[in-house]
C-alpha cells in the first residue's frame, strides 16, 4: 500500500501481522486449553490487534478494558502513568492476560501488572503485538510478543501518533519530520 509523506516506510504488513496473530492465538489455546481466562485489553492502542486476537481464541474466555496511558500528545513518555478507565468486573482468583499494543518504556506495563498484581489473580501474562525492547526504562518482558522491532517510531494497525494514523492497515515508520524526531 502506498501512504504520504508523514510514512517513512512500512514496517510490518497487515498481512504479516494477520499470520504472526494466528500463531499467537494457537499459543495462548494450547496453554489455556481446559481453563478459563480473561483477555484485559488496554485501549486504545491495542484495540485493533485485541480484535484479530480474540476472534482466533478458543475454549471459555471473557475480556474487559482498561484506559492508561503514559504519553499523552508526545512521541515520548511523560513517566506518569495516567488511568482514566479501570476494569468491569474483579480479577481475583482468575487467569488474566493483558493485551498491549506495544511494550515499549516498559513504565505503563509495570504499572499494570503491579496494580493487577494486587488484585490477587490466579495468573498473569502479557501478551503484546509489538516489543521495543531498546526503549526499556523499566525491566520487564512480555510472555506472548507479536514482533520484536527497533527503536522507531510506529503507526498504524491500532498505534498512533496524537490520536491520528491507527486506521492504517500495516505498522509503519512515522516520518522523523512529522513528529521532529
């Protein structure tokens, strides 16, 4: 596909990130198989990669969102972790797997998992469509990771860049002139 000016290039195609999300979806049915289960979407970022995940899992499992975010209109993290939608229903005694768009600083995560944590599940994973592990402040790893990428600046397929970009179809490299980068 063709995009503007503000695409640098394409970094992973929808095509790609469909095949990479059915081997993910098999993964999580082998290791849930028999149990029941929860998929915490973080939104919105994740939203699009949650929708091609969920409609591939099998067996009893529910879902339930949450709204955090610690970046606000930037390319960079602000370091605080802002809540402005917690989750539906308790997670204590269950199996719970967040789903993320990317894990990236690491801050918003860790901070999830430590509050869910809390909250005294039966288990928690992480199951993210993008890792940039390059980026870390904080020392964490997901346990289902779609695409392991370098330290670029991502939109498209559900990630954005001041709200704007998530509806395109494949992950692609911001233009550095876009964002001043």
């Amino acid at each position: 596909m063709e995009y503007g000016k503000e695409i640098a290039k394409v970094l992973i195609t929808e095509a790609e990130a469909r095949k990479r999300i059915a081997e993910l979806a098999d993964q999580i049915n082998r290791d849930y198989e028999g149990k029941e289960y929860t998929v915490v979407v973080t939104l919105r970022g994740a939203v699009m990669f949650f929708a091609d995940l969920f409609r591939q899992l099998t067996g009893n499992v529910d879902c339930d969102f949450i709204a955090v975010s610690s970046y606000g209109a930037t390319t960079s993290t602000t370091g605080e972790v802002k809540m402005s939608k917690d989750l539906s229903s308790p997670i204590k005694g269950k199996h719970i797997i967040i789903v993320e768009d990317i894990i990236d600083t690491g801050i918003t995560l860790s901070y999830l998992k430590k509050m869910f944590s809390a909250r005294e599940p039966a288990s928690l994973k992480v199951c993210s469509f993008l890792d940039k592990p390059s980026r870390r402040e904080v020392e964490i790893e997901g346990d289902y990771i779609g695409f392991t990428i370098p330290n670029e600046f991502v939109v498209g397929y559900g990630l954005d860049y001041d709200q704007k970009l998530r509806n395109l179809p494949d992950v692609c490299v911001l233009a550095p002139e876009v964002y001043g980068g």
